[in-house]
C-alpha cells in the first residue's frame, strides 16, 4: 500500500511539474471566437481575452447585447468582429463565422451560447427540449464543423465547449437543460479524442453555480416566482456560486494547458464525483428535493417569464450581490437596475 501511495504521489507531482515547465499558449494576436460572448460569463471572458492581446468574435441573439459589448471592448484597445446571431440555424452560424475570418483563421472556438428554462415536467414542453439541444448541441456541432477543416490543415486549434455541471449530474425542474448540456459533454469528450492527433485540443468545462446576472433572463414557467426563488438564492449563497471573472480565468487557463476537462466550484465537483460513485444516494437526494422542496405543478403552466418578472417573492436585498453583477456582465441590456427590476 506504501509502495502505490508513493507511486501516486510521484505520478501526481510530475504532472503539475510537467504542466508547469511545458511552454504556456500566448493569446496575444490569436483570434478567438466566442459565442454568447456579448454578457455574462461569455463577456467576462471576452474581457480577459482582450486583456491579453487576443483578436476577438463575440456574437449574440440581442443586438443591442452585441453593440454595448462590442463598444466596451474597443474602448479597451481590443479589435473586435461582433454580430447578432441566432445559433440555432447553421446558416447563421457560417455567414457569423466566414465573416469573423477577416481577422484571421479562427484559433479559439469557445461554444458558450447557453438558454435556461426552469420549470417542472408537467410544466415543459417539446419545444423546451428541442430549443435547448438546438441551443447547447447542434449549435456547437455545427460550429465545430466548420472551424475543424483550417484547425486540421494549419494541425492546430482549440476549442471549448461550455457545459455544465448539469450536464453531469440531472437537476430536477432543469430537465432540457440538463439533456442539452449531457448531449454537450458527450459530444465534447468523444471529439476531444477524434482530433487530439490532428493538433486540436478540445476542453470540456462543466461550471456549478456562477454569479454572472443570468437569473435575471433565465425562463420560468408554472409557479415561476417560486422557481425563480430557489434558483436566484441558490446563485446568490456564497460558497455555492463562484464569480463569472474567477470562471474567466480559471477556464482560459484550463484551455492554454490544453486540458481535458474542468469542473468549476468545489460544490459541483462533490456533486459529479458523488454521481459517478453512489448513484442511487444521488437519485434518492434529487428526488427528496424534487418531492419537499422544488415547486409543484400549476400556475401560468406552459407559459415562461424571465427572471427579472419573477422577483416578487425573494427580497432583494438577498440577490444584491448577483444583480450588480448582471450589470456589470451586460445582463441588463445596458439599462440601470432599476429601471427593469
């Protein structure tokens, strides 16, 4: 048993001595696409790319998302293509790139586009399905397809795909965006391994809970002040939700080392390596909270409204902390507070 302890830990630290002595990947003058890069967790690493020297091509469904970020990272000495786009049509997702190419073949493809509708069973419908796999999956398979050709000929690139710990571990009242992101995981593994010998790096990230402003637009439906409730205070607990600039960070350093996969947040990683050991604890957990704790059926049903329409039970004094950084991550629409809360 000694014998092995001392194995793991001499295979363990030449690990970290090879990571730390291998040579660093510059993004100084490489181009990085970024989809959903115009807020949120895609903006806060569109600035730190631009920090760094990096050619950047952020895109979003919001036009008004993409003039004020666009905006704000030229007043920051980035250059930057930036265009509105709908992910869910190929065609969108070729016209966006092949005109992004005017700053050079892309070099990143960081796949963070992302929807999130909160509600349960009985409450989704088809469409919140097929919108998250269009969102989280063909979107991203589609734009990998058309940057892996140049990838393959130059035998270099990276791209990373934004999923979730959702898509490690099924969160009730989160259905489609749990089969979204598992879709998403699985596709992101598999491609890691196809083109690793071709000089193509592929990271899988899997984030828990993050403070990026996004429950101001994520959907609610059924009794949607009650959901919004339990999923607005579960991002604004500190020790559960980590901040969308220390994200940034650690996911850009994650794909400069060309690693594998990250899972972010101490939480999130407990609750993936808990999945993966004991399951069926891990089932009977989720369907304590899905029977005592989440929401039951009803209210306005099918129907969704974005979090900023759902506020009226949670004080919000306990969401402070998440809603100035909504506006800091452009999750506001360029508007103040107050003006949409």
């Amino acid at each position: 048993m000694n014998r092995i302890m001392k194995l793991a830990a001499l295979g363990v630290g030449g690990y970290y001595a090879y990571r730390a002595l291998k040579p660093k990947y510059d993004y100084r003058d490489r181009h990085v696409v970024i989809t959903g890069g115009t807020r949120g967790l895609g903006l806060a690493m569109a600035r730190r790319l631009a920090s760094l020297g990096a050619r950047l091509s952020v895109c979003s469904r919001n036009a008004g998302d993409v003039e004020s970020a666009a905006a704000e990272l030229r007043a920051a000495g980035a250059t930057v293509h930036a265009a509105a786009c709908d992910l869910t049509h190929a065609v969108n997702i070729r016209r966006f790139l092949e005109e992004s190419r005017r700053l050079g073949p892309v070099d990143v493809l960081i796949n963070n586009a992302g929807i999130i509708e909160v509600g349960s069973l009985q409450d989704l419908t088809i469409d919140d399905f097929e919108r998250s796999l269009d969102t989280h999956f063909w979107a991203v398979y589609n734009a990998c397809q058309e940057v892996l050709p140049q990838m393959r000929a130059r035998n270099e690139g990276r791209i990373v795909n934004i999923s979730s710990f959702g898509g490690k571990v099924a969160v009730p009242h989160l259905l489609p965006y749990s089969v979204g992101k598992f879709a998403l995981v699985g596709f992101s593994e598999g491609l890691r391994s196809e083109v690793a010998s071709e000089g193509v790096k592929v990271t899988t990230i899997c984030p828990g809970l993050m403070m990026t402003g996004s429950h101001l637009n994520a959907r609610f439906k059924g009794r949607h002040e009650e959901e919004y409730a339990w999923f607005a205070l579960g991002n604004a607990t500190p020790g559960l939700s980590m901040s969308a600039d220390t994200a940034a960070r650690r996911i850009l350093a994650a794909c400069a080392a060309g690693d594998s996969e990250l899972v972010l947040g101490l939480p999130a990683k407990l609750a993936v390596i808990a999945q993966a050991i004991c399951p069926n604890l891990m089932s009977g957990v989720a369907t304590l909270v899905n029977d005592l704790v989440l929401p039951k059926p009803g209210g306005i049903g099918a129907n969704s409204v974005a979090g900023r329409g759902s506020r009226r039970l949670v004080n919000p004094a306990l969401t402070a902390v998440p809603d100035r950084a909504a506006v800091r991550n452009n999750e506001t629409g360029g508007q103040p507070l107050s003006a949409i809360l």
